[in-house]
C-alpha cells in the first residue's frame, strides 16, 4: 500500500514538472507569434484578422490546410507552394511587400524594447524569494503585453 502511495506521488509529481515544462515550451512559442504577427491591436480583433488572413493565403494557394498547421508544429516546409503561404501571410500582415521587401523594423523595435524591459525585471530585489518571485512574474507579465 505504501509503494503505491509513492507510486502515485511520483507519477503526480511527474506530470507537474511535465506540465510546467510544456507551459514553458508553449509560451516561448506564443511569445514568438506574438513578435512575429507584430500583435498591436486587441487581441480578438487581432486574433480575427490572422484567423482570416490565414484562411485567405490557404484558399489562394488552393492548400490543405493540415500541411499549414504541420509546418508550424515541425518549424520545416519543404513543399514550395506552402512556402509560399508565408509570403502571402506575410504580405497580408504588412511585413513584406509584394516584391519580397522585408519591413521587420517594428517587430525589432519591440524586441529591443522587451530586452530593456526584462533587463530591468532582471535587476529587482525583494526582502524574500516569494516577494522576488511575484515581483519578477509581474515585471514579465507587463513586458508580453507590451510586445503584445
């Protein structure tokens, strides 16, 4: 009976390190999206208007949209016709032109003002760890809503 008691808080211990490890993973991959769509308006309306450019560059490239959402989850694409789909998401976005002009700067500028931020979280003190702990998640908190 003790065995499985211990068992069973192995296994409970184990899926909240998994859990806190997959929450991790995905917020560095929201973090990204939100850098990268340059998120600057709310988020539903925002969120509308990614979901229909999306949408549109998958009809206009007449594609599945399963090889789309396997090339976000894989990070790869090898067929040309979904790489295509990011030019056109892209210049749906305003971040290239129709020639293949990159316009970044914006997205950079917000990265660069998340690193001050951050450097600035980095330097915070408290009087005990809990403090410190709340402190710092706060400070982040403000610095992905102004990425955002």
């Amino acid at each position: 009976m003790l065995n499985e008691k211990n068992r069973l808080v192995g296994l409970y211990k184990m899926s909240v390190f998994s859990i806190v490890i997959i929450t991790a993973n995905m917020k560095v991959l929201i973090l990204f999206l939100v850098c990268f769509l340059q998120f600057s308006v709310q988020d539903s309306v925002r969120e509308a208007m990614v979901k229909a450019n999306t949408r549109a560059c998958i009809a206009e490239g007449n594609l599945n949209s399963s090889l789309i959402k396997q090339s976000f989850k894989t990070g790869t694409a090898t067929d040309p016709s979904v790489k295509c789909f990011y030019k056109c998401f892209l210049t749906k976005e305003n971040s290239m032109s129709a020639t293949g002009q990159l316009t970044l700067m914006p997205i950079k500028e917000k990265l660069l003002k998340a690193a001050e931020m951050v450097d600035g979280c980095n330097a915070l003190t408290a009087a005990d760890s809990c403090e410190l702990a709340y402190s710092v998640t706060t400070c982040l908190r403000n610095v992905f809503q102004t990425i955002a």
